[in-house]
C-alpha cells in the first residue's frame, strides 16, 4: 500500500497539466518514450513504458487519431507494427516536457535530492530482487 500511495502522490504532481493537453499519465509515457527513438515496435513499447498490449493498443488507437503517432509494418516482419511520433507529437512533447520537468525540481526539492537518489536506488534494487526471483521459478 505505501508503494501505491507514493505513486499516486507523484502521479497527482503530472495528472493537471496533462489534463490540459488531453492526455493520461499512461499516453504521456508513451508519448516520451517514442520522443527518445526514431520509431518501436510495439513489444519493446510495451515493455518500456510498462503497459499490458492491450492497453498500448487502446492507447496507441487513441494517439493514432490525434495524430500524434503514427504506425508502419516493420521491414522485418509484416507482422510487427513500427510506432513512431508524428510531428504535431514531437511538438506536443517538446511544450510538456519543461511542465513536467519542473513537476520532478519540485518533488527534488520537497524531499531531498540525497533521498530521491536513494529512493530510486533502493526501488531500483526491489525491481531486480524481485524480477530476478521470477526468473528462477
């Protein structure tokens, strides 16, 4: 519960300035992802921005008709869609990202740079524990 409660607390700093642009937390992370790459597949998508293939499905449906991404077969397998930004994406992304930067100086500064570096190391180190025991069953 305190792991759920942490994130909704941070999630909460994002959720309003999202809104104003019509997006969820979860498009966002889509959205940032694809601005780091010249296009993904839809596998790797998923896994990177940790959303089930059904949802990135909706959620890419959705980007798709704001044409904000855009999608291409693969040139390795017909099978395998190619998620890239569009460009009114690339733009949307490049107004967020200074609000949401000053979203993550001001969570820093309320609890401590030292500490949120500890945080991330000790969450990062709970991932791999626990990512590591499910490899060995």
């Amino acid at each position: 519960m305190s792991l759920l409660k942490a994130r909704e607390s941070v999630v909460k700093k994002f959720i309003p300035h999202l809104r104003d642009y019509g997006l969820s937390p979860q498009q966002w992370r889509v959205l940032r992802a694809l601005y780091e790459t010249e296009g993904m597949e839809m596998s790797v998508l998923s896994e990177q921005c940790y959303l089930l293939m059904p949802s990135l499905s909706r959620i890419i449906q959705n980007l798709e008709a704001r044409e904000l991404v855009s999608r291409r077969i693969s040139d390795k397998d017909q099978r395998r869609s190619i998620i890239t930004l569009a460009p009114q994406g690339i733009e949307m992304v490049q107004i967020i990202s200074p609000k949401s930067e000053a979203r993550y100086e001001h969570i820093t500064k309320a609890f401590g740079y030292g500490k949120l570096e500890l945080l991330y190391e000790l969450l990062d180190e709970l991932v791999e524990k626990l990512d590591d025991e499910d490899g060995q069953k």
